[in-house]
C-alpha cells in the first residue's frame, strides 16, 4: 500500500541519513526501483514529473501500475508516489488518481501567490493524509524543457513556506537538474546551514542529486536533508548499458530483439545505480 513520505522523511531527519526519490518513466523503470528498495529494506520515493506522467499515459495508469506492482511483487517497504515539480492543477489531478505525496512548484511565483496556493494544497493534503512538498528558489538545469540556472533561496522565504505546514521544504541551493557544468560552483553549504536553523525540523530536499560529488551529499544530509532526488542518473546507466548490447550485435542473436531481452541490461544498471545511491543516502537498512 501507497504510503505518504512524511513519517519515512521524519526518521530520515532524525536518523541523519536520506531517502532517495527515484523518477520513474516505464514499467521497467518502477519495477527495477521497486525491487531494489524491497532486496536492500530501504524506504523509497517514486517521482513522477508532468512530463512522464503525459508519457505513462496519465496518473490514473501510474496509480494501476504501482499498486499492482506493490501487491505482485509483495513490496513491503514503505513506497511514496509523489509528483515532483507539479503545477498547481497537476497536484489536484495526482490527489484525485492516487498519488501518496505530491510537490507543488509555486517557485516561479511571486512568494505571495506562492504561499496563497501552497497554503491551499496544506489543507487538502492534510485531510487525505498525503504528504506535500513546497520549493522556494528555483532548481536550475533542464526539467522538463525548463531550463534556469540554479538559484539560492531565501531562507526567511523558506520559513515562511515551512510554517504552512507543508511535510517537507526544497531549497536552491546551487543544485540543478541533469548534469553539472564543469563551471559548477558547488553546493551553498552557508545558506543550507541558515535554512535548517530557521526550519528546524522540516526535512529538506536536495533535487539534481545526480553527479553531486559524494563528500558534498553528505555534508547536505548532516545539515537536515533528508530526501534526495535522483533521475538522470538512472536514465544515462540505463542508455549505456542498452546502447552496449545493440553495439555488441545481441539484438541479432536469436530473440535478442524481444523488448524484455532488450531492455534487461538497462533494468539492471538501473537496479545497481539506485542501490548504489541508496548505500551513500544511509537508507539501507531502514525500512
């Protein structure tokens, strides 16, 4: 059963480790997310941005799918469904198919509009008992065909975001989507610190986990972040190992061309990438 992230995120704070959100994209992609979290007992985040939700064919076929999966594979770990960077109307529509958790981007939004629209999703969110994540300061790189620089929030925009009673706060702090330019600056570990004094217990979310360096996720996860985004990641293991068997010829040998011989090697890399990022977040062991 579906699980909002709240008490996964809250033991992750207090536990000093983070709970990976991994974006999925197909069926191969939930079920390799799926399994890994269930064969390392780690409590794991689904995310589901607009754009592979048009691509799965909607919510309502994502909510199926994941619950489904959840009863056939006998996944006992605590699993969230949350919508990652969803317009307001987007959130609505996750609400209403299923979804466990959701995340309202009010962040290109003028701060007020931003708490007007996010306060309104506390209270729907709270009578369902999902969870809600807010973002203050945009996340920069490509999401979606959005592409911004990445921007260092405010940590008293960031309060007055938290004292909503949103479950959990993502902040910019220099992180951006995809990958990282070589004149990356690196984390704001300095505002990140004055973002938690003034937020205390609210886990914190890092977005573009993907090629941040290990010291600094680490240093992110002491100073209150508690969930951790990762998708390009998983997308690029995924075409290289795909790519290696095509050039390899295996497609040509007997039924290498059926989608489930294709397709496996990326199921795999998959699988090793988010074990591999769940064994640095500490969230082995944790469901």
């Amino acid at each position: 059963m579906l699980v909002s992230a709240k008490e996964m995120l809250t033991k992750a704070k207090a536990g000093k480790y983070a709970v990976g959100q991994f974006n999925i994209n197909n069926l191969e992609w939930t079920k390799a997310v799926l399994l890994t979290a269930q064969e390392n007992n780690s409590p794991v985040i689904l995310g589901v941005s607009e754009g592979a939700g048009k691509y799965m064919a909607g919510y309502k076929t994502i909510v199926g799918m994941v619950n489904g999966m959840l009863e056939e594979l006998k996944i006992t770990v605590p699993v969230a469904l949350h919508l990652d960077h969803g317009s307001y109307e987007g959130c609505l529509k996750c609400i209403e198919a299923g979804f466990s958790s959701i995340m309202f981007d009010g962040s290109h939004y003028p701060i007020e509009e931003n708490i007007a629209k996010t306060k309104e999703l506390v209270k729907i969110t709270a009578e369902k008992g999902m969870s809600l994540e807010a973002e203050v300061g945009s996340i920069g790189g490509e999401e979606d065909g959005v592409v911004g620089a990445g921007e260092v929030a405010d940590p008293n925009e960031c309060k007055m975001i938290a004292d909503l009673g949103v479950t959990m706060l993502a902040a910019g702090i220099g992180n951006i989507h995809g990958k990282y330019p070589a004149n990356w600056k690196g984390l704001d570990f300095d505002v990140l610190a004055e973002i938690q004094k003034l937020t205390g217990e609210m886990p914190l979310v890092l977005h573009g986990g993907t090629g941040i360096p290990e010291d600094m996720i680490k240093t992110a996860i002491s100073l209150g972040v508690s969930k951790i985004n990762v998708n390009t990641e998983c997308q690029l293991s995924f075409a290289a190992a795909t790519r290696k068997y095509v050039e390899a010829g295996k497609d040509l040998e007997g039924k290498g061309f059926d989608p489930r011989k294709l397709l496996a090697p990326g199921f795999e890399a998959i699988k090793a990438t988010v074990k591999e990022k769940m064994e640095l977040f500490g969230s082995v062991n944790k469901a």
